[in-house]
C-alpha cells in the first residue's frame, strides 16, 4: 500500500533543510560517492539509493566498531546521517522529497564489536529521521545487521528503496 503525507502543511524538503541544520549537514553541495557507480538508481516508480555511510563532505564523521571505539548515540548519530544523504540523493534526483509516495525498504549495517547485539537501536535513529522528513511516507520495512567491517571505516551504511508517487 502506497501511503502520502498525511498533513498537507507538512513540506518535507523544509523538513530534510531542518534535519540538514540539527545534524551540521551542508545542503546543496554535492553528495559525494565513493566507487564506480550510480548513487541513484530509477527503475518505472521505483528508486534505489546506493549505500550511504555517514560522510559529510569529504569526511566520514564516525568510524570505527560499534560497541568497540564508538557508542551506541555515535552511532545513531551516523545512521541519522546515513539517511540524510539518501534524503538529499532522491531530493536531487526527483526535484522535491514531495514525489516520495513511500520508502519501501531500508537495510542498515553496523559495524559491530562481537559481542554488540544494538543493530535495531542504532537504525531506531535512520528510521525515525526517515519518518520525521517524509512523514508516513518515511514508514518502512528493514533489515539492520551487524558486520566485521564497512567502506572507509565507517561504523553505518545504509541503503534503501523508495517509491516515486504517480506522474513524479
């Protein structure tokens, strides 16, 4: 079932600029990807967004293991931004976060400690910025796992799939 916003006074594109503003992100500068490949990926009304680890400008801001050398709200905070940045990736590619019908599903990877068993708690922190930008349209299916090691070092990535709402 496809869900829309439920308030029409809810923007979410002024909502991902707060979000932008509460967690230090600078909008409107490029988002930058790390390999040989397509950030986005549109398929008819579907989107899909490459893994996004929590990297602001050149920097990613938390790396590390979970539970190791990065607590639990670290690592929230880099799920936050994990998700932020598949935000502005399908804000760029769509134009307006208001052409998001619905986030289909979210996987989030943590780079755990071995005896780190938080995965759901720190992609708590993605979901709920999901949720709090698009709105209904943020509720989601997902998958959070631990594992041994991430790109750069990062202690999160996150990918996910969104649906683009009719004639967007």
């Amino acid at each position: 079932m496809t869900h829309t916003h439920t308030h029409a006074s809810h923007d979410p594109d002024t909502a991902l600029a707060q979000a932008a503003d509460a967690l230090d992100f600078p909008l409107g500068e490029p988002i930058q990807i790390g390999g040989r490949y397509t950030a986005v990926r549109r398929d008819g009304r579907d989107c899909w967004v490459s893994g996004q680890v929590p990297r602001v400008r050149d920097t990613v801001v938390v790396t590390g293991a979970v539970g190791d050398t990065v607590d639990r709200e670290r690592a929230r905070h880099a799920a936050r931004v994990c998700a932020l940045r598949a935000l502005c990736l399908l804000q760029a590619e769509l134009g307006s976060l208001r052409a998001v019908a619905s986030v289909l599903r979210v996987t989030v990877y943590v780079r755990s400690a071995p005896d780190f068993t938080g995965q759901s708690e720190v992609a708590d922190a993605a979901s709920d910025l999901l949720v709090a930008v698009l709105g209904d349209a943020g509720r989601h299916s997902r998958t959070s796992v631990g594992v041994a090691q991430l790109p750069k070092g990062a202690a999160v990535e996150l990918d996910l799939v969104a649906r683009v709402a009719d004639g967007a």
